[in-house]
C-alpha cells in the first residue's frame, strides 16, 4: 500500500464555522501542533481561500497576509497550503502575495465544470515551482466523464494532482466509486478527496475513495469546518493505522493536535445539525449554512425551505447572495398566502 | 448589403485603413492592448469590450458624452456595466462609504474563452470602474459561473457598507437609474431593490438578454454590448453634425 498524502484544513474548512474570525493565536498554536505530529500539508485561511474575505461569503477578522505569515512561522517539516478559487483571487493581488510569505502548496480551484477558469493560476504556481494541486469543487454535479474532462484540463495545465470535492456532503459510497476509481485508471496523476460530513459519510466516502486509488485525503480536526464539518482527522489516521495504511503521521501527536483545536479554537463541535441533512440531500454548498439560518431567521422563513429551493436554482459555491433573494421570494409568498 | 466583412481580425484594418470608420474590439484583454497600438497609429476610433484597462471607462448610463471626445473607450465589463451605475448612484446618494462589493453570476454558456482565460482582468477591471466611479476607496469584485441547466440570467449584487446610510435617497436614484438602463436594455430589472440586512447596504439586478441574435440567458453578452452600441450611435449622430 502505498502513501498517503493528508491534507490539513482546519485553519482553512474551519473558517467557515467561526465566520471566518481565526486569530493569531489559534493559527499559531494549531500550526505548531500539526507541524508536530507530522501532517504532510497545513492549508491555511479564510474558508473560501485567499483572496476571498468578502460581504459575500464573509469578512475575515485578518487579512490572508496576517495568517499565512503566522502559519509560516510555526510550520517546520509541514508544508503551507493555501486554496485558491479564480474569480475570487488573482494572481496579482493575492497569489503573489501569498508566494512572498512562502506558501508551498497551491489548491486552485473552480467548480467542477469550470476547470478552464484556473489556467493562469495554475501555469503561475507551478512556474513559481510550487506544488500545485487542481482542486473540482461541488463535484457532485458533474458526471463522472465531465469531471474527467475538466480534470484533464487542470493536469494540461500543469496541476500535478486532482482533488475532487463533495462540498455538500451529498455523496454515498458508491458515487465516491464510481467516480474516483474512474478517474484513477484514467488520469497520470494522483487523485484526492475531499468529503463532508452532512449524511453521516465523511469517513466512510474517505476510505471508499482511497479503496478506489486516491492518494490525498483531506480532514480537519473534530472534523472543524463548514456545516456538518469535514472528515475528522484524527478518526481518519486512527483508521488508516488499523487499516495499515503507510501515513508516517504520530497518532498521540493528532489526537493532541486535535483537543488543541477543541480547546482553543471550536466554538462548537460540529454535529450533524438537521438544517446540514437538509444541505446535504439538497447538494447545496455546506458553507452555506450560517447564511441561511441567518436570513432565514430575519426574514421568518423556514431555513429547510431556502435550502431546497437553492437546490432547485442549482446554485453554487460563491452564489451566497441568492440566499436573501429566495427567502425575500418566499417571505413574499408566505405573506401572500396569508392574507 | 454591401457590408465589409473579412476573416483576417486585425489585420484585415491594417491591410486597408478605410476599411470602417469605427472598430469594435471583441476580442480578449491580452489581444487589444496588441490591438490598441495598431489601431491608434491608424488614428481609428475603438470601442473596447474587452477588460483591457486601456481606453477611457465609459458606462453608458452616467459617462457617455465626455467618452465621445476619446479615441479609445473601454466598455469596463459585463459585471461592471451592470452594477457600476449603481455603484455611481450610492456615491452620489450616501456620504460616508467605506466599502464597495460587487457579485456578478453568469450562465457558464455565455463565458467564452477569452473571458475564462482573463478572470483576473475582469476583476482588476470592474474595481478600478466600481472605485473611480462611486469615488469608493476599498472594493472588491468577484464573478461566478454557473453551469446550470437550463441556464441562469446574470445576476449581480451590491453590498455596500455606508455610515449612517440615507435609505430613501438611494432607493429613489436606484430607481431612476434602472429606468435609465432599461432604455437600451429592457431586461435589466431590480430584484432586491435598496436593503439594510446584516449591517450592510444589499441590492439587486437580474439581466436578462433580448434573445435576438444571442440567447436571452446572455444578459452579460447583451448588456455590454447594448452600451457599445449606444456608444457608438451618439458617434455617429455626432459625426453626421460634424
């Protein structure tokens, strides 16, 4: 068996359930910690990745600048990840920028249909001579052969693997199958899974993916991150170890790492909250979450419904100010009916 | 209908200067500042379509008679056409405003390569239009695509967070300004009219295309096309008073 790469992303995923407000001291000390106990890559900031703290998704409490030099400072063996979304970043505002602090790896991504938006940022990085990874986000609403497609784009680009995203936790085991072990026996290069945890899948989709070829995981710590939250690392190593999967990752080390973010970073542990079952069976980007339940609140409509309606408009992740149009359009007809 | 037409791009203008009077660029931003060069040593006049960031910004809506004393006009972009007057409107409306941000959606069928491959130049720039037109310091544009199917209209938000903001002013220029873009595009309409939600000023435009020559799912593609247009009318109109 061979090894796997584990991909960090509690100071990134994370962002989105404390609205983006990571300080200093949470990245410091988290950083430390994974650096520690052997993560392979740390990503770091807002929830939507550089260049993304926005009214839209939300105003990150420091600028990326500030994070990333924190995390570059208490990254020793661990490499520096950021996530980059075309259309949200560019390379002269925010990716140079990012280089500057020494950022070693770069996760350019679009929506799963998008792969032509990331060209430039990825030839960039990889000119720059990082490790540059392309990353197919929302992949749940894409075929199997359109991902293909766009993934073969990203590896034209010079993307030297491909992370496929279920960023609203709307996979089961067998759309992980059936998609990732068609892409392994297809694509050159090494595949990666992302999953989230809204029907209950995330470690179960984890494992599916890596049984199916995939060589990169994704997980965050108590599973830290947008809505239902992600794979829980420390569950995801405990389990490649019984499972004798060649990590080189010290399992006291995560578990550690992991109460540190319990303590000192998570607001609340992410739970499967009902409003992320409905996200999930919805496909709707988990980010979502706190938005809905916010304008829902204001404008007395129920969040279920925003989230099923958003499922129906097929929106994306970035389209967040579609969720005060529906529930403006169902407050409207909620008021009509009544009278 | 005796109308010129050639395969040759550029070089068909080059090859015969009296081709046209008046070049519209539709190519991409890395093409026309090639293009901008050749075409100033012709002394042509050009609309630019492209993001390019090289001619004199003009949104139909607030600038168009001081663009007609420019050689070269940019049209901005598509997002830019859309929310920029609107942006204009809140910096003539509201004193105090630290930020400015604009959110364009559009169908991923109406995003041809040249506007995939320049995301950067399309965001750079919407905000230096957004930032020299509402007088706005700090602003930030973003775009998405959607795939959906069948396709979305574009859509576009304003969010703007204004000290003490003056609600009944802006709702009324917003108005007015809508009324003023319909005229050359009918399917510019308002869907969250002039909000405070959130600590913060949302409003709303959807832009739906005539589905005459493009599909009407290409609001993005009509909308800054109708605004070169009208550029290029009142060009003319002034050349015949010429």
């Amino acid at each position: 068996m061979g090894k796997i790469i584990i991909n960090d992303v509690t100071l990134r995923d994370g962002s989105h359930a404390i609205s983006h407000r990571l300080t200093k001291e949470h990245i410091a000390s988290y950083a430390k910690a994974a650096d520690s106990a052997g993560i392979h890559i740390v990503d770091v900031g807002h929830g939507n990745g550089i260049g993304a703290s926005s009214l839209q998704v939300g105003l990150s409490l420091l600028s990326d600048y500030e994070m990333l030099e924190v995390a570059r400072n208490n990254l020793i063996n661990s490499k520096l990840g950021v996530h980059v979304i075309p259309g949200f970043a560019t390379i002269k505002k925010d990716l140079s920028r990012a280089f500057e602090i020494g950022v070693d790896v770069v996760r350019v991504a679009s929506h799963c249909t998008e792969a032509d938006t990331t060209e430039r940022h990825i030839s960039y990085a990889r000119e720059k001579g990082k490790e540059v990874y392309g990353v197919l986000m929302m992949s749940h609403m894409a075929s199997k052969e359109v991902l293909l497609e766009e993934a073969l784009k990203m590896q034209s680009y010079g993307a030297e693997g491909i992370i496929i995203m279920d960023s609203a936790g709307a996979y089961l085991s067998n759309d992980v199958k059936d998609r990732i072990s068609f892409l392994v026996s297809t694509l050159k290069i090494p595949i990666g899974f992302h999953s989230h945890n809204n029907l209950g899948m995330a470690i179960a989709n984890s494992i599916t993916a890596l049984e199916s070829g995939a060589k990169i995981l994704d997980g965050s710590a108590r599973g830290f991150g947008a809505g239902a939250g992600n794979a829980q690392l420390e569950v995801l190593v405990a389990v490649l170890e019984k499972m004798r999967y060649e990590t080189n990752i010290d399992l006291y080390k995560v578990l550690d790492a992991a109460e540190i973010a319990e303590e000192e970073i998570i607001e609340a542990i992410p739970t499967i909250k009902s409003i992320s079952i409905v996200s999930g069976l919805s496909g709707v980007f988990s980010g979502f979450a706190k938005h809905v339940m916010r304008v829902a609140n204001e404008y007395k409509v129920d969040p279920r419904n925003v989230f099923f309606e958003l499922g129906k408009r097929k929106v994306i992740a970035g389209q967040e100010d579609i969720i005060v149009e529906v529930a403006l359009q169902l407050s409207n007809k909620q008021n009509r009916e009544a009278e | 209908m005796s109308v010129n037409v050639s395969d040759q791009g550029i070089d068909a203008i080059i090859k015969n200067p009296d081709y046209c009077d008046l070049v519209f660029d539709a190519t991409s931003a890395l093409s026309h500042r090639h293009h901008a060069q050749i075409l100033r040593e012709l002394d042509k006049v050009v609309i630019d379509l492209t993001p390019a960031n090289v001619g004199h910004f003009c949104i139909s809506a607030v600038n168009l008679d001081e663009c007609l004393n420019y050689k070269n006009i940019n049209m901005v972009t598509c997002g830019g056409q859309a929310s920029i007057p609107l942006s204009y409107v809140i910096g003539q409306t509201q004193k105090e405003i630290d930020y400015i941000e604009v959110v364009s959606t559009i169908a991923s069928r109406s995003a041809g390569p040249a506007t995939r491959l320049n995301i950067d130049e399309y965001i750079e720039t919407t905000e230096r239009g957004i930032e020299l037109f509402s007088k706005c310091k700090k602003v930030k544009a973003i775009l998405n695509l959607n795939p959906a199917e069948p396709c979305i209209d574009m859509q576009t938000t304003i969010y703007a967070l204004v000290k003490n903001p003056d609600l009944d002013i802006l709702k009324k220029g917003i108005n007015e300004m809508v009324q003023k873009i319909q005229r050359y595009v009918p399917g510019y309409s308002l869907i969250i009219p002039p909000t405070y939600e959130n600590n913060r000023i949302v409003i709303s435009v959807r832009v739906r295309g005539l589905g005459d020559y493009l599909p009407s799912y290409a609001g993005n593609l009509d909308i800054i096309n109708c605004a070169a247009i009208t550029v290029a009318e009142e060009y003319a109109k002034l050349m015949a008073s010429r």
